[in-house]
C-alpha cells in the first residue's frame, strides 16, 4: 500500500505527492523570511550602531554636526552611500582649528574632505553687437495727411428741434392680457368634416336637448340640405350639455342617425344661450372656412330658404362682405323689473339703451367676420341676452347691420300668398305647423 502511494499509482498516491510537494515549499518559504528578516535586523543594529558612535564622538569634541540621518526603516533614494559633513577641532601650535570633514554612514573620515565647488561661469568673449543695417521706413507707404478734413458744406445740418432717443427702453408687460370674457369650452359632439367642399349657406339651429320633434319636424321640411338645386346648404343643430344620462345617451343616438348636432361642455339653459351662440360662431370659422354665410335661427322658426337663397344671391352682387342682415331692434332699453323674462339688474348693464342688435330667432352673418365677433366677444362682459350680446360685438367692430323686413317675429298665417316674400316666421312650437308652413310655402299663390 505505502509503495503504490509512494510510486504515485492510485488517486491516494497522488494526493499524497501534491500535499507532500506544498509541505516541503511552504517550509523553505518560512526559512526565506526568517533570513531575511534577520538580514533586515541586521542592517538595523549597523545604522543605530553608528548613529550612535557619532553622536558620542560629537559629545566629546564639542564639534557642530550637519548630516543627513536615514532612521531606521527608511530607504534612501539616492542609491549612494551617506557621507556625514562633520567639522573637526585640532590643535596646531598651541592653537585650536576647525576643519570640515566628510565622513561616512560608519563614522568614517573619507579621502574627499573638502566639498565640490562648481567653477564660476567665465565671461562671453563674444557679446552681440547691434544691428547696423537698421530697417529703413517704405518709400510706397502712404503718408499721414497733416491736413484735417474739412465738412462737407452741403450737408444736411442736424434738426435741433429733433427728438432725442430715449436712453430707457420700455420693458414688455409682464403680465399678459386676460379676457374678459373666455369661452374655455369644447366640443364634446361636431363633425369636422360637415364642410369639406365650397357652402353657400351653413344653417345652424340652437335647440335644446329635449326638443326631439322640432328636430326631426325641420329635417323633413325646411331644414333638408337638397332644398333648393344647385345650391350647396349644411344644416346643423347646437345643443349644450345636459345633465340627464338617459337624455345625453338618447342625443348621442340621434346624431349617429342624422350626423346633424354640434354640442360643447356647457349646461343648456336660458342663460347660456350667449355660449351657444358663441359656439355657433366658432364652429363656422374654424370647422366651415368654405362658407360664405351663416344663418344663425333657432328650432321655433320657420324660415323659407328658398327666399332666402334668392336673397343673399342679389345681395351678394353689390356687398361681398361684413353683412348682418335679419329683423334690427334700434334703441331699445333695459327691462329693469325683477319679475320680467328679460330683466336686467343696473349692474349688469348700466348703460340707458341698447346697441343695435339683430332679433336672435334668426340672423344672417357672412363668414368672413365669424371670427372676428368671436374674438370681440372675449373682451366684452357676458350678457345672458344672446341678440343683445352679439349687437356689442357688432358695435365695437363698426360693422353695420341690414334690417329686412321679412324677418317676422311672430307666427304667419298658413298662405302661401302670405309665403311670396317671407323669410322667417318666429314661434312656430308646433311640428305640425311647420309642416303646413312648408307646404304652403311650396304652393303658388292663386289670388290676383
């Protein structure tokens, strides 16, 4: 068994070679360091040893040192031996010297006792002379006028009465102007697309949520965009934000049927007819840039639109723009009693009268000042009587409006004789009527 480990056959044998192998190296590795670590005690006790001798020297002597000492674990970087300057007394005649002597790590006396003192540097033999070919001045130069210019006699003299530049220059505002009158709401339901071609008429009727009968009664009657041939109408109806789930699924149904309704975030009420209005406006601008008029009417009116059409055709030849036409109220005043449909507080309008205003059941603006009564109306205070509002804007624009007298603010009688020049007929609640309204208009008139 021991000759098989010895002889290395066996997996035993060869773990015991390996172990064997380490043992004997580790072993002369720990001799390795104990030598030199007794070498490195020895160079020790050889550098205190003398740093002692000398010191003991100096004590009897009585002589200066000035040496450079090498403490014990610290390596010189000079590679060269120490040699310690030491100044030594003797007596020569009854009289005592001192002479430097260079000595070594060991204390002893070297040869060389007088230290190298670098030669002093000769003078230069040769010291630079100065140039005796000066640079000479360029004949071609051109040479300084000593001559001053003299002013132009002919010259405009400065204005002494002229303006001077403001050394401060006007820093911008800060603070940018605020509105007065935001319309922060947006489309919830609009169909972008409704004008993608040339329009000649965009009629668009503010309704409330409820009226689903007057909707459909002017669909079938004189709402139809086919109406009159060869010209291109789009109907659409406004409506505000309801706060009835049922009432908002069953208008989402509706329009999906008809893809007729626009309607912005804000609660339809009475008093918000001027936002409705205001939403009318900006749908036309930013949705129908193609149009060129825009009847703004609502779902109690009848209108006959081929009267209409025939019209703004003859207007159009002699006025191509910033036309309002409709029924003009003129001078009229605030309703000051709190019970009235219409009253107004003093506060909220404090002037005497009214501007002139078209009647709001039906109005015709051109599209071209669609955007810009938008933009007024955002710096005049909201007024809940949307015709009063609008007649502001127009005031403060400067735009004038056409009163024509077949906007009727009342109910007309069923005759078509009565239909040859009417336009629009207010309250018409009953779907009925507007449809025997639509079929009289139709009718030509017999009598003589």
């Amino acid at each position: 068994m021991i000759s098989k480990m010895w002889s290395g056959r066996g997996k035993v044998g060869m773990m015991f070679n390996v172990v064997l192998v380490l043992s004997i190296v580790l072993v002369y590795h720990q001799l390795y360091l104990i030598f030199q670590q007794r070498g490195r005690r020895a160079e020790r006790l050889n550098v205190l040893r003398s740093q002692m001798r000398l010191s003991r020297d100096l004590s009897n002597n009585g002589t200066v040192l000035k040496e450079k000492i090498v403490s014990p674990g610290m390596v010189d970087n000079s590679n060269s031996k120490i040699d310690l300057p030491l100044v030594k007394s003797e007596s020569v005649g009854g009289k005592s010297k001192e002479k430097a002597v260079q000595t070594n790590s060991r204390g002893q006396e070297t040869k060389n006792n007088q230290p190298k003192i670098a030669p002093p540097a000769k003078p230069n033999p040769w010291p630079a002379k100065p140039n005796p070919w000066p640079a000479k001045p360029n004949p071609g130069a051109p040479k300084p006028n000593p001559v001053a210019a003299k002013p132009n006699p002919g010259a405009p003299k400065p204005n002494p009465g002229a303006p001077k530049p403001n050394p401060v220059v006007a820093k911008p505002n800060p603070v940018a102007p605020v509105a007065v009158n935001p319309h922060p709401y947006y489309f919830t339901i609009h169909h972008p697309y409704k004008c993608k071609d040339w329009v000649f008429l965009l009629i668009i009727v503010t309704s409330s949520p409820q009226n689903v009968k007057q909707r459909q009664s002017i669909r079938q009657t004189w709402g139809n965009e086919t109406n009159v041939p060869g010209v291109a109408i789009r109907t659409l109806f406004a409506i505000g934000k309801t706060n009835s789930v049922v009432t908002q699924q069953a208008l989402e149904q509706e329009d999906k049927l008809h893809h007729d309704i626009i309607q912005e975030n804000f609660v339809d009420s009475y008093h918000n007819l001027t936002h409705k209005t205001i939403m009318c406006l900006k749908y036309a601008f930013k949705f129908c840039p193609k149009a060129r008029y825009l009847l703004k009417t609502d779902d109690d009116t009848f209108v006959n639109v081929f009267n209409l059409v025939a019209y703004l055709q003859e207007l159009g030849k002699n006025k191509k723009g910033r036309i309002v036409v409709g029924e003009v109220w003129r001078e009229g005043k605030p309703i000051q009693e709190q019970r009235r449909k219409w009253a107004v507080p003093s506060q909220d309008y404090p002037r005497e009268s009214y501007p002139k205003y078209p009647n709001g059941f039906a109005y015709v603006i051109s599209n071209d000042i669609t955007y810009q009564v938008y933009v007024t109306s955002q710096n005049i205070k909201n007024y809940f009587l949307e015709d009063v509002y609008i007649g502001l804007c127009l005031e403060k624009l400067g735009i004038d409006l056409i009163d024509n007298e077949h906007f009727y603010n009342y109910f007309v009688d069923i005759d078509p004789c009565r239909h040859q020049k009417l336009i629009a007929s207010h309250w018409v609640k009953e779907p009925a009527k507007m449809v025997k309204l639509w079929k009289s208009a139709q009718q030509k008139c017999e009598r003589r």
